[in-house]
C-alpha cells in the first residue's frame, strides 16, 4: 500500500511512485488523482461527485506544503 499523507474526514492522501509531482486523495465513494506541478489540477477522478472533488481539491491545497515534502521523502530522484 502507497504511504499515507493525510487523513482527513473520510478522505486518504497518498502518493504512488511516478516521475511527475501528484497526489492521489481517496474516499469511500471513489479516488481522485491531482498532478501538483506546474499547478494544483486534477488528473483523474472516479466514483466522487463534483462536490467530493472541489473538497478533496481543497484538502489538497491547504496540504500542499506536506504532500510536496512527503512525495520527493518517498521518492527522491
């Protein structure tokens, strides 16, 4: 299993290893995958509603400081 980030609410913050900068944040209902560089945008989302992305966005965002240092601790390149 992928290192947690975060947990939040009924949200998962957590990163698989890739070469670019993102964060996939899951739920119950579904998973959303964030790219984090040039800027915060989603990639991918499945099973979330419109409302559950715009609030895992906003995890996101507010975490974002964390989850860049957490990324490039789990995978320094």
């Amino acid at each position: 299993m992928a290192p947690t980030i975060f947990r939040e609410g009924s949200f998962r913050c957590f990163s698989r290893e890739e070469p670019r900068l993102h964060v996939h944040v899951s739920h119950p209902d579904g998973e959303a995958k964030f790219w984090l560089s040039p800027e915060l945008t989603l990639a991918t989302s499945t099973g979330l509603s419109p409302q559950q992305l715009k609030e895992a966005q906003r995890l996101v965002a507010v975490h974002l400081e964390e989850i860049t240092h957490a990324w490039h601790t789990h995978f320094p390149n």
